[in-house]
C-alpha cells in the first residue's frame, strides 16, 4: 500500500486506522488498542500494527482522538521539590529522560511540571484535573497532600517510591532501598570497618526511612552497637552532605566508614573528610546511593548502591498506562546491585 490514497477528486489522502487494520491483518479494535497503549494484544499483533503503521505513515489524530475518547494523551512528570534540585540532583534527570523515552515507545508527550511550593502545587493541579491522563509523581514527602489530591480527583499516578501513608491506594515503583542499604553496610563491615556512620535522607521520605532502617539492622546483624552518635540527617545535595560530615566528625572522631543516603551527599562527604586530611578509603571509606553520575565525577569514584534507572522508569510508564487503561493500582519493587569503586 502507498503511504497516501487518492480520494474521489483526485488528491491523496492521508492513512487511517482502517488502512493499518489493513495492512496488518487485524481489526480496527486492535488497531485501536495499540494505540491506546497495546493492553491486551499479543506480541505477534503488536509487532503487525507498528510495521503497518511504519509502512503506510499513520499518524494519529490527536485533537480528534482527544474529542472521541476523552483522553489527552499526555502524560505529566510531577516533581515536588524546589526547581534547583531539578538541575542539582542527576537522578531526577536520568529518571525524566528514561521516562520519556518509554512513553514515546507509544507516541506520548511527556510534560515535565515542578511543584516546590504550595502555590506551585494549586496551579499545576489545575492542570493536571483535565489535561492529561495520568502523572508520574517523584520525590513524594510525608504529609504532601499531592498524591491524595490526585487520587481524589480520580487522576492516574504512578508514584516513584513508595508514597508514606497511602497504602494501596497509589501505584508505585521503587528500588529496594532497606536491602540496598544492608548490602552496603554489610560491605563496609566486611572490609575490617567497625565505626560506620550513616548520612540519611530526608526522614519523610520512602527512601530516607528504608536506607536508615536497613543501616541499623545490618549493625545488630553484624554485631555492632546502633550508636546514635553516628547517624546524621541529611536532605540529598551536596552542602547537604558536607555539613553532615563535619557533624560526624565533630560528634565521632574515630569513624571508619560512612555509608551516604544518595552520591550527591556522598560528595559533599568526601569534601569535608578531605579538608579534614582524612584519606578515603584509608581512613574512612564511603559509600553512596544511586549510582548516578555523581558516582564516576567523584573523587575517588564512589562504591555505590545501584538503583535500576531505566528499569524504574519503564515500570512506572508501563503501570501507568495500564491503569489509564482501566487496571487497579500496582506495587513493584525492583532489586539494587552493589557496584564496587575506589571509595570503599
């Protein structure tokens, strides 16, 4: 089939669905649901309609879609925390550039939306309710009403992280941060290390809460004393992280190991142990979180937890899409991987 037809006046005109039904050998509702987000057709299908769709040039009609199935299909990237730890933090980015190139895997705009603030927070929810058919909620804290707002006004989200005190009723994708965390200090210990601290997250966060439960659990596995001397909040970036090390320091003195709730902070870490003249791993070893690219910039490289960035990012998409296709909300937790540099 040519990518055009004519019509009865002569000009071509352009493919429809009916043309991909065609060509690939399926009905129009399969057609129709690949386009939708490809819930509840085969691989065999699937791979018929997008060859169709490559070979005639459809293309989707979304302002008449939109009309039909009252759907905008688009998709919004929420992100409640300050625009500067937008551009601070790496893995906000690496999640925002996995979650886009999964939803253009299905033709999806991907809208990237900032609520830092409470006035921030009113306007997009505005939006949202009404102009687009779901969220991908990051960096959620204890007691932001956002999630619930969403939920309530009946909107699809998928949360990165388990949203604290929802329950079941929000979907969400997350790494294992308690076993995460009880690999690295596991690690630490069994490299000779007994004084090893910890620089949290936030605490109203999911992963703030899990990295520091696993931290105090894998100390009374390994037989060591939970020392509340050695447990220092933290919030994330990188000051976050050189202020807690000077407060370690001050507080603990003979600390030989520091395990950092994110790279960023672990940055900071290392600067203050730096200008304290410790060496790293010598006198101190440090292990971090995420494996961003704060990880490989670090000097030294940094022994990390890796958190499985484009896996989370295709969950998330694809949870997301199967509950704007009518699914209940699903949990899924994804496993992290020690990853051994020069830091520790």
């Amino acid at each position: 089939m040519s990518r055009t037809e004519q019509n009865g006046a002569g000009r071509r005109r352009p493919p429809t669905i009916h043309d991909v039904a065609r060509e690939a050998g399926v009905s129009r509702g399969t057609v129709s649901r690949v386009l939708n987000g490809g819930h509840n057709v085969s691989p065999a299908a699937l791979e018929a309609v997008q060859s169709a769709i490559r070979r005639t040039g459809y293309t989707v009609n979304r302002h008449a879609r939109s009309l039909i199935t009252g759907r905008s299909d688009s998709v919004t990237f929420l992100l409640t925390e300050p625009q500067e730890r937008f551009f601070e933090d790496p893995n906000f980015n690496v999640l925002l550039r996995g979650c886009t190139a999964a939803l253009a895997a299905h033709d999806i705009p991907l809208l990237l939306m900032i609520a830092g603030t409470e006035a921030e927070r009113r306007r997009n929810m505005r939006y949202i309710a009404g102009h687009v058919d779901g969220v991908l909620l990051v960096s959620s804290h204890s007691g932001d009403p956002v999630a619930a707002q969403l939920h309530e006004a009946g909107v699809p989200l998928v949360a990165c992280g388990k949203p604290l005190g929802q329950g079941s009723r929000v979907s969400y994708v997350a790494a294992d941060d308690r076993n995460g965390a009880r690999d690295m200090v596991r690690f630490l210990h069994g490299s000779g290390r007994r004084r090893i601290a910890t620089v949290t997250g936030p605490l109203d966060t999911p992963g703030g809460v899990d990295r520091l439960a696993g931290y105090r659990e894998t100390l009374t596995e390994c037989g060591l004393p939970v020392d509340e001397a050695l447990i220092v909040p933290g919030d994330y970036s990188r000051a976050g992280g050189e202020a807690a090390a000077a407060l370690l320091l001050e507080r603990a003195p003979d600390v030989d190991a520091v395990f950092v709730a994110s790279d960023l902070m672990a940055q900071g870490v290392l600067s203050t142990l730096e200008r304290a003249g410790r060496r790293v791993p010598q006198d101190v070893a440090v292990g971090g979180f995420d494996d961003s690219p704060a990880a490989l910039s670090a000097r030294p490289e940094l022994t990390t937890v890796r958190q499985p960035w484009d896996r989370i990012s295709a969950e998330m998409v694809r949870v997301l899409l199967a509950q704007i296709g009518g699914e209940d909300p699903a949990a899924v937790i994804l496993p992290t991987e020690l990853v051994r540099r020069d830091s520790a």
